[in-house]
C-alpha cells in the first residue's frame, strides 16, 4: 500500500517531521499527560502512527539527511558547555558501570546461537550484533562486512535496532519515575547540574534571543561537523592504516566529540555563552526521534525482525540485572547507571537526547564519551565472538 505523501516529495516530508515536533513541543508544554510522556515519546508515536497508517512512507531521503546532516550537527551543538576540566571527575565511575554493562552485553550476544540454534546465519548475525549492543548499531555496518551476515539481518538489525533503541529511551525514562527505584535506588546525581539548567532555560526564556549567537553557534557546529567529515574521509582513504587508528579517526562521531570537546575546554568562555545551542541541538534530536518512529514498520517487526527484538529485549533485560544489582550494593546513582546502559546499547545519540531530555545535563559529555569508546571496543568484541563460534568470514 502506497502513503499518502511519497517519499521524494522532500517539502511536503519536511512538512510533516517539522510539525511533529511542533505539535509534540506544544503538547508537552500544554497538557500534563504530555509534560508526564515527554516530547521526545510524543515525537516516536506520532511518528510510528503516521508511517504505519499509511500517510508517509517507511524510507524517504529525508530521514537519510535527519541522520546524516541534523543529527551529527546535533552533537556539537550540545557539547558547547562541556568543559572537560568540570567533568572529569564525573566520567571516572561512568566508564567503571560501562565496563561492566559493555561485560553483559558480550554474554548476552555469546548467548544467542545457544538461544537461537537452528537459525541458520545465526553465528554470523551474533557476531555483528555484539556490535548493535556495545557502541550502538553504527558498529553493525561494519561488522557485517567483516562476517557474511545474511541481507534479511542486517536489514532486522537497522529497522529493529532503531525502533529498540526508541523504545529502550522510553523504558528508561518510565523506568526512573517508578516507586521501586525511588525506594531502592540513590536518585540526585545531578541535582545541581539540574537546577542549574532550569534556572538557565527560565533566563534564556526571559530575554530575546540572540541572533548573532544563534548564527555563531550554527557556525561553529557546521565547522566542527565539515571539519570531522574531511579528516574522517581523509583517514578512511589511506591504504592499510592501522584498525585502531581508523576507527578512532575514521569516525565523525568520535572526531567532533574530541574536537568540541577540546574547544569547550580551552575557550569555555566564548562556546558556553553561546545562546540557543543547547535548544537547537535539542530540537535537532527531536527531528532524528521522530523519523525513528517513521521507520518502524509493525508488520516487519513482527515477521523477520522477530529474532533481532528478542535478542535486543534478552541483552536489556541482562545488561539492566546485572549492573542495578551491582550498583545497588555500591550505592551508585540511579542516573549514572541508566545513562550507560543508553550509551552502550543505544550508542552517542541516543544517550546524548536521554540526557538533554531527562535534564541530566552533566551526564551528557560523560555519557556520550563512555557511547564512544564503546564504538570503538564493539567491532573488537564482534570479531571476538565471530572467533568463538566460528562465523563465516565475509567471502569465506
């Protein structure tokens, strides 16, 4: 059944994801059951629904330049008032839980050719999916080429993998206003940093906003965007560089990670007064959550990403016992560890939006830091488990 609106007619696909995240905006600031749900919820929903009854399309180059162009540039965008000096106090017990959940996640992929025997390719898909449950789905391109993973995989890991990740924000989310973790759990990692972005979204409600600085942070965003993608693509085209060195200089996610980070360091002044950056780099991810929810085609899900969702809910459920047991005996905060188990499985973006959204603020450097280390120790762990179980090498 053909949508209403195809997929090439950008304007009026435009049209359509920019509304949704109006109308979401709106109905967070009006009603308390949106304000309870969250703009970012509201965003996947809406989304979902429209894609699925039929009035925009599962794919459209839209959604292609929301998560090659907006979405990167969200990343800068956010980073601005990250100071490495202020924050590397918080990242220490931060890459200590991500450790622990990167541990869990590794089982949890070696477990699915025992769980999933008779399917065949199943070797090959657990090794590129230990890539989807440390670093992100980003990591599952690549491992796919290392290992012959079936086209009928890949194609569950990108539109399941997407949709879980969704889902798991949401979870998170609900997660962390149940009773059982407020009782059980230490809350308040963030009281600070939380108050603190409260009390600037209320001043920067009251004054104009800053043209000059809404174009200054654009600028320097689009500059640490470009200037990642040249150095990537530069790194990329050298013959035989060095694995390690590839994948910590081939990435743009790494690249304006350490590149705005390191500005937001030595020129904390200049970048953290910068107006609207933290808002636009907001709204940049609320554009990207709703074409999350554009590309979840129920039936798909329920037919052959069966085994991809149940593989993702078996490492969250595993990932989330082990580190909020081992958390718990150790007293470390409920935020902290919930951040972590985004950035391993859902990979930088998702865990920068739980962050931002959530008001974490001081979790989002931390988070999107321990997000990219996994990048880069998730094609190691895939190969690790392709070796245990004998995957079929790409071409063997």
């Amino acid at each position: 059944m053909e949508s209403l609106i195809r997929g090439e007619d950008t304007v009026l696909m435009w049209m359509v994801v920019i509304s949704v995240v109006g109308i979401s905006v709106s109905m967070e600031r009006k009603w308390k059951w949106a304000t309870t749900i969250g703009s970012f919820v509201l965003c996947i929903l809406i989304g979902m629904i429209l894609a699925n009854i039929r009035v925009i399309p599962f794919t459209s180059p839209v959604y292609a330049a929301t998560s090659g162009v907006l979405l990167p540039l969200a990343i800068p965008l956010m980073l601005f008032k990250s100071d490495l000096r202020r924050i590397i106090k918080e990242s220490g017990q931060m890459l200590l839980i991500y450790n622990i959940i990167a541990v869990a996640a590794f089982f949890s992929a070696l477990l699915i050719p025992v769980v999933w025997a008779n399917v065949e390719g199943i070797r090959e898909y657990a090794a590129a999916q230990t890539g989807g449950f440390i670093g992100g789905t980003v990591n599952v391109v690549a491992l796919s080429q290392i290992f012959a993973l079936s086209p009928e995989f890949l194609f569950g890991i990108t539109i399941v993998g997407n949709f879980f990740v969704g889902v798991m924000v949401l979870f998170l989310n609900a997660m962390y206003k149940m009773n059982f973790f407020k009782k059980n759990f230490r809350y308040g990692a963030n009281e600070e940093s939380m108050e603190a972005f409260a009390q600037e979204g209320t001043d920067q409600n009251q004054k104009q906003i800053d043209m000059i600085g809404i174009f200054q942070s654009l600028m320097v965003a689009l500059m640490i965007f470009g200037a990642s993608t040249l150095i990537a693509r530069q790194v990329n085209s050298i013959q035989g560089v060095p694995f390690v060195i590839g994948q910590m200089f081939g990435s743009i996610w790494i690249l304006m990670t350490i590149i705005t980070t390191i500005l937001a360091t030595l020129f904390p002044k200049f970048l953290g007064n910068l107006k609207g950056s933290t808002e636009m780099g907001t709204m940049l991810m609320l554009v990207w959550f709703v074409t999350i929810g554009t590309t979840a085609d129920l039936q798909l899900i329920l037919t052959s990403g069966l085994i991809v969702l149940l593989a993702y809910i078996m490492a969250f459920i595993i990932c989330c016992l082990v580190i909020f047991s081992i958390g718990r005996f150790f007293k470390w905060r409920l935020e902290n560890m919930m951040a972590c188990i985004n950035a391993c499985i859902g990979g930088p973006p998702t865990v920068a939006a739980l962050c931002a959204t959530m008001k974490w603020n001081k979790l989002i450097v931390p988070g999107i830091l321990v997000a990219l280390y996994g990048v880069i120790i998730g094609n190691f762990t895939g190969i690790l488990i392709g070796n245990i179980w004998g995957a079929l090498p790409f071409g063997g």
